[in-house]
C-alpha cells in the first residue's frame, strides 16, 4: 500500500467519532501509560519486601478480588449517579490508593490496601464502556471500541518497558507515577468530559414526570434474569480464562520446560507489539462483517493457538503461538464489547457493563486455579488440550447465541410490518358473479366500476 493509501486508511479510521471520544479516549490512553503497580507487584513483594511467593499469590488474588467485587457496584453507580462521577470517584480512589499502597507496612495492611486498589482501579470500567456506547454512534461502536482497546495495549506496552527501569531506581516512585498519572485522568474527565447518561424517553402524554415510568426500571435482578445476556457472560468467562493463561499458565510452563523470565518475555511481547500494528487495520477489514462468524472464529483461534502450544519446543514456535492467539484477541475484543452494547438497555447500561466486567475478573481469580491444577496434576499439556476444549465449547455457543438473536430480529421486524387495511385490499371476485341488469340510458356508463371496487 502506498504512502497516500496508509494516510487514507488511518484518516478514515479516526474520522467521524465525536470530540468526547476522543477525550475519553486521552483518558484511557493516560491512565494505561502509568500502569506499572499491575507489573511490578509481584517483584516488590518478593524482592524489595522479602515476602514469600506464596504471599505475593495471595495479594494478586485479593487484588483480582477487589475488582470482582466492584463490577457490580460501579455499574449501579454508573445508572444512578451517572457515568461522569463514577470515574471521578473511580480514579481519585486509585490514585490515593495506589500511592497508600507504597508507604503501609506489615502484610495485613499491603493486603487490605491491594485490596482496595482492586476495587478502585477496576471501577470505572463499566463507566468507560457505558459512557463510550452513549457518545458513539451505533454504526461506529465496533471502531470505537477497537480504538480504545488499542490504546490500552499501546499504553500497558509502554508502561511495561518503562516499569523496569523505574524498579531499579525505586518501587516508591513507580507508586507515586501511577497515583499522579491516574489523578491526572480525574482531572481531563473532570474539565472535559459532560455526563452522558440518556434520560428516560418522555411518557406518551408528554409530561416529563411521567417519563420515569415510561422504561422499566433495570436491577441486577433484571441482568440476571436476562437469560441471553447471561449466556453471553457466560461465553465470555469461558474465552477470558484462555486469555488469561497468556499470564499464569504459559510462564509457569515455559519455565517447567527450561526456558528462562527472558525468554517468556520475548515471547509475549509479540502480543503487544501485534495488538499495536494489526488493531486498526484489521478492525478496518471486520467492522461490517458477519459478527457471529468472528466471534465463532476468534475462540477457535484463542482455544487452538494455546492449544498449540503443547507442540513448541523452542522461543521462536511459542512466539508463533502467541501470533494465532493475539489475532483472535484483536477480533474477539471489539466484537464482543459491541455485542454486550447491543443487548444492553441504554437506561442500564452500567449495570449490564457492570456484569460483563465481573466475567473478565472472575476469569482473573479461576484462570491461576485451574493452571496450577491442571499443570501439578497432569502436566502442561492437559493445560492447552483443556483450552482447545473450551474454545471449541465457546465457538458453539456464540454460534447458537447469535442464531438465535438473528431469527429473533426477523421475527421482530416481520411483526411489526405494517398491516394493509381492509379498505385498501383488493377485495376478492366470485367465481360466477351475477352481472348487473344494464343501467338507463340517463345513468353514467362509468359508475358500474364502483360496483366492483376501487383497485
């Protein structure tokens, strides 16, 4: 492709989403860059404080605790208070969090505090999403949601290189970065961003204190209730917990079968370097394609590609591994946020968004469960034969879902078609009709038509 069609290419990528997205987008962008607590945790509980690794898995399951627990608090927060002071709490939370995290001592209180910071951190993701779906055209959420995603890998990316180098000065001021950096985001979210949140469609008489009764009243009874989007849930655990064994399975079985931290971590850097180059275009290449054969698609990648890994023995067939994996990320990602948008009240969005956060931060607490399961009990192999099997069994699933939605819209739009009035039909002719007896002379020649009906 030429100079002039890479300019066109990236021009119509961005073009057409409005101011706000682009501020949210800054914001999510800034507060990936200073991502380096998630990093590093794990070397400065074991390195800098002498703690045990043991200790180190245990405040990194309270800390994927927290955000389970806040899923479903931030998303009712993000319908009745709005999407705008949910991330305002949300990232004023993290950052005096974040910064409390590098000065406590003893290891109840590291525990307590990371605990919190897993609730504040995973916050404002219903909020994002929810606010994201109110501001973005339907027609453009598949590219928004994919621009945002890419953002989020480009800053994590970033932020991973740069951890490093900041441990080796001081884990404090990787601490202190974080905290700034996110109150940063409060601070653009604050000047930049106008609460998005729709109100309720106004009651039929026109009364504006009728219109909170016109829409039924959305609870997580309600999303639970929902028996399709819980499938949806549901499917997306199952593919969240193949993604996850990108970081606990595979570097614990690299590291069985010989290979050192460095080689897991080239490994793994093909899939931020991947998800960079290969997002935007290749959400150019799907935007307007079948959904529910991406969806099907991307979890027989993710399933397989980790599957795949039974058979690498060197840096370079892992590497390739992590290449068929990251393209079904890069698909699923943006599909699957759409779909969530798609079935999700536009009054209860954040309580919708709110349940689909918690399937990705449960997946977060089982995946390091069943890895270290499986791999103790049965060898790594079992471990990438058992995802193959799950993205087989999510394939099938999103492939009966989204049948299912799609006749469900026929049905829908067949319904509501227009029904032709009785004065409009054609009216059915006997088959023997009796002929009229001729008309006098004085009547008009042209009003036996009318006997036989206007067509």
């Amino acid at each position: 492709m030429s100079v002039a069609g890479l300019r066109r290419a990236a021009r119509e990528s961005v073009s057409g989403l409005p101011r706000e997205f682009w501020w949210l987008w800054t914001s999510t962008l800034v507060n990936r860059l200073g991502g380096f607590v998630a990093t590093f945790m794990a070397l400065y509980l074991t390195i800098d404080r002498g703690y045990s690794a043991s200790y180190a898995g245990l405040v990194a399951a309270l800390h994927g605790l927290g955000g389970v627990v806040s899923s479903l608090e931030a998303g009712v927060m993000t319908d009745r208070l709005g999407r705008r002071p949910t991330l305002l709490v949300a990232q004023a939370s993290t950052a005096l969090s974040v910064a409390l995290l590098g000065f406590v001592q003893g290891p109840v209180a590291i525990a307590a505090v990371a605990f919190l910071v897993g609730m504040a951190s995973n916050a404002s993701r219903p909020a994002v999403q929810a606010m994201m779906a109110d501001i973005v055209r339907p027609e453009d959420r598949i590219r928004a949601f994919s621009l945002n995603y890419w953002a989020i890998n480009l800053g994590f990316a970033v932020s991973s290189m740069a951890a490093g180098f900041i441990a080796e000065v001081s884990y404090l001021a990787g601490f202190l970065i974080e905290a700034g950096m996110t109150m940063a985001c409060a601070v653009l979210i604050f000047v930049k961003l106008p609460e998005s949140r729709p109100e309720k469609t106004p009651g039929k008489g026109g009364d504006a204190d009728a219109s909170a009764d016109s829409e039924p009243a959305v609870s997580l009874g309600t999303v639970l209730r929902d028996g399709r989007y819980m499938s949806v849930v549901g499917l997306s655990f199952l593919v969240a917990v193949i993604f996850q064994q990108a970081y606990v399975g595979l570097p614990v079985a690299m590291g069985e079968a010989g290979f050192t931290p460095a080689d897991y971590g080239m490994a793994i850097a093909v899939n931020g370097v991947l998800i960079v180059v290969l997002q935007i275009p290749v959400t150019r290449f799907i935007e307007h394609r079948d959904p529910r054969l991406l969806l099907v698609a991307s979890s027989l990648l993710a399933g397989y590609g980790f599957g795949l890994t039974a058979f690498a023995g060197s840096v370079g067939v892992f590497a390739l591994t992590v290449c068929v994996w990251t393209l079904a990320e890069i698909v699923n990602a943006p599909i699957q946020t759409g779909l969530v948008v798609r079935l999700s009240p536009a009054h209860g969005r954040g309580r919708y968004q709110g349940m689909y956060t918690m399937s990705w931060a449960v997946a977060a607490l089982v995946a390091p469960l069943m890895s270290g399961f499986v791999i103790d009990r049965w060898g790594a192999e079992w471990l990438w034969g058992t995802c193959a099997v799950i993205g087989t069994v999510a394939a099938a699933g999103y492939w009966a879902l989204m049948r299912g939605l799609a006749e469900e819209e026929t049905e829908t739009v067949t319904s509501e078609a227009p029904e032709i009035p009785e004065t409009s039909k054609v009216p059915e002719i006997p088959e023997n009709p009796e002929i009229p007896e001729a008309p006098e002379a004085s009547e008009p020649r042209v009003a036996a038509k009318a006997d036989v009906g206007a067509v």
